[in-house]
C-alpha cells in the first residue's frame, strides 16, 4: 500500500521493519525527520532538553577554541560576514539618502511642539518645524517675502 511522504509528500512504500513509516528514505526527509523528532521531544521531555543543554555545555566547556578557531581556518566566512554587515550598513545609509532628497531645503530651522497636539506624553511630540529667516532682524519664521 502506498503511501506519502510526511517531507516531500512523494508516495512511497514503508519497510515492513516500519509500519508506522511517514518520511520516505530520502536522505533530505530523513534528515527533516529527525529535526521534527528532536524538536518535539525538546518539547516535551526535560529529561531530554536538559541533557542536550549539558551536553552542548560540555562540549564547549571541550573545545573553548572552536570558533576563533573556526574564523582563522574560514578567511571566507568571516570576509563574508563583513561583507553582508557592510551591505546591511550600505542598505540603512541609502534609506537615510533617500530621507535627505525630500523637499525641506538644508538651512536653520525651529521645532516647536505643534499646538494642536498641547497634551501629547510618552516618547513622541508631535512638532513643527519652520524655517528661520537669520539674515532677517526678525529672527523668526522665514519671511514672506522671501518664499
Ligand atoms: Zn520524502
């Protein structure tokens, strides 16, 4: 009788060993197979969560060195890292030149607290920023003139 696999969904029939058999032989699915299974137990045995953790413990209690190991032995995968972090500091900077090319001309400017807004608390005004005439005796909002 055949059956589908629980991974790839690909009918398969089910060793006679295994009655129960819902992965196929695949290495992919049986690899998924086992992950399912230890996340579940993870889940459900503390018995099983605990060791894993001492054993895991342990295992870097034995080899401390690993990673600085790893990084000196893997120049490609620390120049990899840089480069994806560059090109994650790369993708902010772009958002804030895109911030840069709206219509407010670069000059002084006075923010005020936006007297709709009188009674706003917690972490955000809301405000309003005004153009200040500095070459004006005025000192205050950007002339009509000038606009
Ligand atoms: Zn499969």
């Amino acid at each position: 009788m055949a059956r589908h696999c629980a991974c790839c969904g690909k009918p398969f029939a089910p060793r006679p060993q295994v009655p129960e058999q819902a992965y196929c032989s695949a290495p992919g699915c049986q690899r998924a197979r086992k992950r399912r299974w230890q996340r579940a137990k993870l889940q459900s045995d503390p018995d099983y969560r605990d060791n894993q953790r001492a054993a895991q413990q342990a295992w870097s209690q034995r080899n401390p060195d690993y990673w600085r190991d790893y990084r000196e032995t893997q120049p490609d995968y620390v120049q990899r890292n840089r480069e994806r972090q560059r090109s994650r500091n790369q993708g902010r900077a772009g958002d804030l030149a895109k911030m840069d090319a709206c219509d407010l001309p670069t000059g002084l400017y006075r923010i005020t607290r936006h007297p709709a807004f009188p009674r706003e608390n917690g972490d955000s005004w809301v405000v309003e920023i005004a153009p200040l005439c500095v070459t004006c005796p005025c000192k205050m909002d950007m002339c009509k003139e000038r606009t």
